[in-house]
C-alpha cells in the first residue's frame, strides 16, 4: 500500500482526529480538579487552550500529508475513493459527525477551501441518523414518592465533587420546596440527572430532568464553592431558563463524554428551540458545530425563498452586515476601507474577534463563527444588498452567474439593535433595557473587556431580553486603558476652548463624557441613573481595573436571580 492510496489516506486523517478527541477530553476532564481547587485561572487558560486544539491537530494532519502526497492535487477520484474509504472507517465509531468534520477541515486546508462539495467532503453527513435520545446510556434515575430526598441525594452523589457540601441536606430542602409545586401539578414522580457534570467558570452543573405518565421537565442544580464548602445554588425547571445558560454568549462547557452526539440528543430534548449547531457549540465542540449550521442553512435554503438583504440598523462603519429574514442569523463582512475615525485594519479586527471567540464572554458577547469561501446562491441576493458588498468589499466577494462567494465572513446570531428598540419601547421597556445595557458593561468589565464604542446600535437585545454587545473593534483591554476625570479648566479661555486644552494619551478614557451621547434623552437618563451612575466615573473603572490586575474571579450567575435558592439572602446582599 502506497502512502497516497486512499485507504492509508483515510486511515491517517481518522488516527488524526482520534488524537485529537483523545487530547480534548484530557483537557476537558481536567475541568473536575480546576473546580475542586478553585483554580479558576488555570480554568480559564484550559479553556483557551483547548479552543486553540484543533486548529493545531488539522494543521499538523495537514502537514503530514503534505509530507506523504509531495505535490497534493485536487484529483477528484483520489479523495472521493478517499472519501469513502474514511466513510467505512466510521462505521460504529462513537464520534462519527464530528470525525466528518475534522475530515473536511483536513482537506480544505489541504487545498485553501477551494473545489469544496460533495465528491470530495461530508457536505451532507455519511452517518445514517443522530445519536438517539438513549438516556439510560447517559443518566440514573429515581422515583421520589416514598423519599423523595433520599433519592435526590443518590443522584447527586456528593462525594464525586471532591469537597464537602457546606449544608446538602438543607439544600435538599430547599431544592424539593421549589420542585414539588410543579411535580405535584405535573404528576412527575421521578428525578432523572446525567452522569456527566458540567464545568464552566466558577459552577458546576447538574443536567437532567423531571419525570411523569405525562412528560417531562428539564432539570439543572448549579453548584458553587463558598467559604464553608459547596452548596447548590439554584433550581432551574424550564427550557428558557436553561437555553440562557447554554448561550450562544457564553464560555463553552467543560463535560467528559465520549459520546457527545448522544449528549447533544439529550440536550437537544430538554431545549427543542436550540439547533443542534448551538449544543455542539456549547460543549466547546464548535467546529462541528460549525457543519451542523453550514448544514442546516443549506436545508433552509431549499425550503424557503426569501432573499438575503442588508440587515436592519444603522450601517457599521467597518462591517457590513446582511440577513436573510427568514433565518435568525446575520453575516458580517470586514470592508475593505474604514472611514475615519476608524484607524484598525483588516487584521486589527480579526484579531478582535478571535480575542472574543477565546474569551469569557460573561452571557455579554455573542460567539460567532467564521468561514471562508462561502457560498451563496446568488439569485438570492437583492440588487441593494450586491450593490453594497461590491462597492464597500469587492475583495471579499467573488460572483459567478449562479454563486455569490464571500471569501471571509462571520455568522451569528441575529439579534434586535438597541438602539431600534429604544426607538419604540414604553418607559417600562427602557427602564429593563437600561438596566440591562449597563449590567452588560460591568460585567464585560468585570472580566478585563472595555467595549470601546459604547453606543445603542452596538448592543442588541436576545429573545430573552438581554442585552449582549456585538460589535468588537474597538474593545481592549481594562488593563490596556487609563481612565481619568477631565481636569479643571483654569481659566475662561480653557471653558471655551473647542478643542482640549489639556494632553490626551492613546489609551486615555475619560467616563464622564459618556453621558454627553448616551443619556440624551430624558427618558434612558431618567433608566440610567439610578442603577449605573458610577459607569460615569473613572473612579468607578479604576477600581474594576484595579481588581482585574488583582485577578479578582467575579461571580456572574448565568441564571436569573429568582431562580437561586437563597433568595431571601441574595436580594438583601444586593
């Protein structure tokens, strides 16, 4: 057998994506002893570590293929019989999609993301069906009517957590008091939770569900370290609730499974309004979750006939952006020419988006996910929309008479500028989206993000009301900036100076003027203030600065407040 025959080609590329699932589970499972240690730095650098993972594992299969074809060609026999070689290969394997996956990774970067389709890649998957929904593979259960406490504390199994429970039995307590309401009026006599524990930041998360003659709820115990031990912090016992947490804004999952697909299927019962993009996505598998959307957007297109056009909102002046109305997702693509102000280049923001796909976005910035070389088909498109990507990115966009390929875009979700909903929100609305909006930028802050461009068009508001910040070439770095109050002016010339009398730095960010064009008017003022009037001071940030150089670790909760147990005590600590 010749090293460039296809079935030692196949071979290869599986062994490469087998080392590569075996060294994400490692890092993966490593998740359990960063909670028991309260080693949230090391947590954080894991994360990132593993995000950085497969990009190195297909680099280093390419190369080794490179090493072995010597002048690699797309021949279309050779990697269909490939192909199929590696199809068979897959058969029974625990992690066939998202072998697939590393599959045409390796390929297109084998040959730059050219000649791709269905002869030589798993356009469309090779895997006759999903992962079935088998939760006594996954999952224990127990039946709650003789001692419904007893059973709930079997299937925590508290000893696996590596530290005491400060007070589990009355947690306990208090967890039945929230769930048999509920489990009364459904007739749920059953407590089912995964095997698996969900790591992420400073929790760890129990998943599972509630069961009955009539259905089912979905379940998730959050759990968190305090000074005198561990303790469960929250019931959440709804798919909304539970959506939030697994949110496209949020770090990915930490979870020790070899068998993702079959935990995606789980999931995927618990929170039927997420795709199956999302869910892979959420446990850090997002480059499979980028095939599950390249797949399911294909799918769309051929059951719908809307046109893609230029998404709503004012126009961003370094991105151009465009939707198609009947899919919840936008695509943006980096202009070839900023207008000033904007001194970043092509690569500044790339740079930027790459920081936020590696960073602890906080449920405050949304994950996207980038491509090259998509294609479009070009009937499609309205005449306004090729219009503009020709004139602002003619670059990135190549046309054919039947495709529009956009050479780099990113997608992500489509969310409701801030700016429009404030346009036509009551007073109540804004007094919400205000709060919101401001929650948003401490707790970017919190974790060392300044957003930069702090205006409404750049935040947008998600199908559960949250405001999450979209828009990132201009964020840095709390570290990188030196907030100051405007000093004093001396004299009468100063006061009417128009430019500023005094030296301005690079790095300087001056919060008082923040009001100036954010609280115009009376009605967001009169939502601001009350609740974040200290974003107007350098006071106020100097001291977030000051604890983000102190590696202060915040404590942001990814569910609601009414959800956690101890509510009594939480509202009067606020």
């Amino acid at each position: 057998m010749t090293a460039s025959a296809p079935s030692h080609l196949a071979y290869q590329i599986l062994a490469g994506f087998d080392k590569h699932f075996r060294l994400f589970m490692r890092i993966s499972r490593g998740a359990k002893e960063h909670f028991i240690q309260q080693h949230w730095l090391a947590a954080d650098a894991a994360q990132k570590e593993r995000i950085s993972l497969y990009s190195q594992q297909v680099g280093l299969q390419t190369q080794r293929l490179i090493e072995q074809l010597d002048k690699p060609v797309i021949s279309t026999e050779l990697w269909q019989e490939t192909k199929q070689a590696y199809s068979k290969l897959l058969l029974g394997h625990p992690q066939a999609e998202m072998a697939e996956t590393f599959f045409n990774s390796v390929f297109s970067r084998l040959f730059r993301h050219r000649g791709l389709d269905d002869q030589h890649l798993f356009l469309h998957t090779s895997v006759r069906s999903r992962q079935p929904f088998q939760p006594e593979k996954l999952s224990k259960y127990r039946f709650t009517d003789t001692d419904a406490k007893q059973a709930l504390l079997e299937l925590i199994n508290p000893r696996r957590f590596g530290r005491p429970f400060a007070d589990l039995d009355g947690d306990l307590t208090l967890v039945l008091q929230r769930l048999q309401p509920l489990m009364q009026a459904q007739h749920y006599n059953r407590i089912e939770l995964l095997n698996c524990i969900f790591y992420r930041n400073k929790g760890a998360y129990l998943v599972g569900r509630l069961i009955g003659a009539r259905g089912f709820a979905p379940l998730l115990l959050p759990i968190r370290h305090s000074d005198n031990g561990l303790y469960i912090d929250a019931v959440l016992d709804n798919a909304d609730d539970l959506s939030v947490v697994f949110s496209f804004t949020r770090a990915y999952f930490m979870v020790d499974t070899n068998a993702p697909g079959m935990l995606v299927s789980y999931l995927k019962q618990l929170m039927p309004n997420k795709s199956w993009a999302e869910l892979y996505t959420a446990l850090g598998l997002q480059k499979h979750g980028k095939t599950e959307f390249y797949r399911s957007f294909l799918h769309h297109l051929d059951h719908s006939t809307d046109c893609f056009d230029i998404a709503p909102g004012i126009k961003g002046m370094v991105m151009s952006v465009f939707t198609l109305p009947s899919l919840p997702m936008v695509f943006k693509i980096i202009k070839d020419e900023f207008a000033p102000p904007k001194e970043v280049t092509k690569a500044d923001v790339k740079a930027k988006y790459d920081l936020v796909k590696r960073h602890d976005r906080v449920g405050r910035m949304a994950d996207t996910q980038e491509y090259s070389n998509f294609v479009f088909p070009r009937d499609r498109f309205s005449a306004e929309l090729l219009q503009e990507l020709q004139q602002v990115a003619p670059s990135e966009v190549e046309l054919t008479e039947q495709q529009v390929i956009i050479r780099h875009l990113y997608v992500e979700r489509r969310m409701v500028p801030l700016n429009m909903f404030l346009d036509g929100a009551t007073q109540a609305q804004i007094d919400h989206a205000i709060f919101e909006y401001g929650l948003a930028i401490k707790q970017l802050a919190s974790v060392n993000i300044f957003p930069g461009d702090m205006l409404f068009k750049n935040f947008g508001l998600t199908r559960h009301n949250r405001v999450v910040f979209y828009d990132y070439d201009e964020i840095s770095y709390m570290t990188e900036c030196n907030f100051r109050t405007i000093p004093k002016a001396q004299n009468h010339e100063q006061e009417l100076a128009a430019e500023p009398w005094f030296s301005i730095g690079p790095h300087d960010v001056f919060p008082e003027e923040f009001g100036h064009f954010l609280l115009a008017r009376p009605s967001i003022r009169q939502a601001f203030m009350p609740h974040h009037q200290d974003l107007l001071t350098a006071d106020y940030w100097q001291q977030v600065k000051d604890n983000v150089n102190a590696a202060q670790i915040p404590d942001i909760y990814p569910y609601r407040v009414e959800c956690r147990l101890r509510l009594e005590k939480v509202l009067a600590g606020s």
